[in-house]
C-alpha cells in the first residue's frame, strides 16, 4: 500500500510539473467602443484588460472591465491565422447590424485565440442579416 501512495503521488507531482511549466500568461488591454455579446454575457463599452493562462491548446480568459467592473471568464482554442502577414494585436468581433459578437484575440505575435460562437449570434447568422467583421486594436499595457 505504502508502495503505491509513492508511485501515486509521483505521479501527481510530474502531471502537476508539466501542466505548471507549460503555462504561458498574458496581459492586453482594449478599448471597446461598443456593447459587444460573449458566450458569457453581454457587456457594456469600455476598456477592458485580457488576462489570460495558457496550458495546451486550451486558455482561460478573464475580461475584466475598467475600474473591475463587468469580469467574465471565458474559454478559448488555438485560432489559426490565414492572411498573408501576421495578425496585429487586436480583438475581432462579427456585427449583424447593432450586435457584436467577441469572436478572437491576436496578441500581434502569431498567436491568436478563438472565442466560441454563442448561442445568439448563431441565431443571428441563420437569419437575413449579413455578416460584417470589426477589428480593435490591442493598448500598450
């Protein structure tokens, strides 16, 4: 018994090692000149700060409002830039009309990060209206 609580806790401690060793953090800051719609809520215009841990292929996001107000925490994956140069530092929303929806995060150094689609703007998508992207640059911190 003694024997297997070692090995047990071996075990737990290098899984705990790599996971804390392969994190990356990251802080940005926008201002959002509109209301805008995540997977969590809407929330209102204004500064945000991006506080993000990144394990893996996964990322845990916090957007924080200005003076602390209007937090969300929000899940992300691995986006994948297309374009011809590297994304600049920005945030990326789809407007149907007067609704925006937070869709990624680019850091301005390749990476980029993808929000998932939430519930409304699937709705929206299926409708008339068309699709319009806006981007935000990212403040110096």
């Amino acid at each position: 018994m003694k024997r297997g609580g070692l090995v047990a806790i071996a075990v737990l401690t290098f899984v705990m090692a790599t996971c804390a060793f392969g994190q990356v953090s990251l802080m940005l800051k926008a201002n959002v000149p509109f209301d805008f719609t995540t997977t969590a809520a809407t929330l209102p215009a204004g500064e945000y700060t991006l506080d993000s841990r990144i394990a893996g292929s996964y990322t845990t996001i916090l957007l924080q409002g200005d003076r602390g107000r209007s937090g969300v925490f929000l899940l992300t994956n691995v986006a994948q830039w297309k374009g011809p140069e590297e994304p600049k530092a920005e945030l990326v929303f789809h407007r149907y009309g007067d609704r925006y929806f937070l869709v990624e995060l680019w850091t301005g150094d390749g990476a980029g990060r993808q929000f998932p689609m939430s519930k409304e703007e699937r709705e929206l998508a299926r409708g008339p209206s068309q699709m319009q992207v806006a981007a935000i640059p990212m403040l110096a911190r």
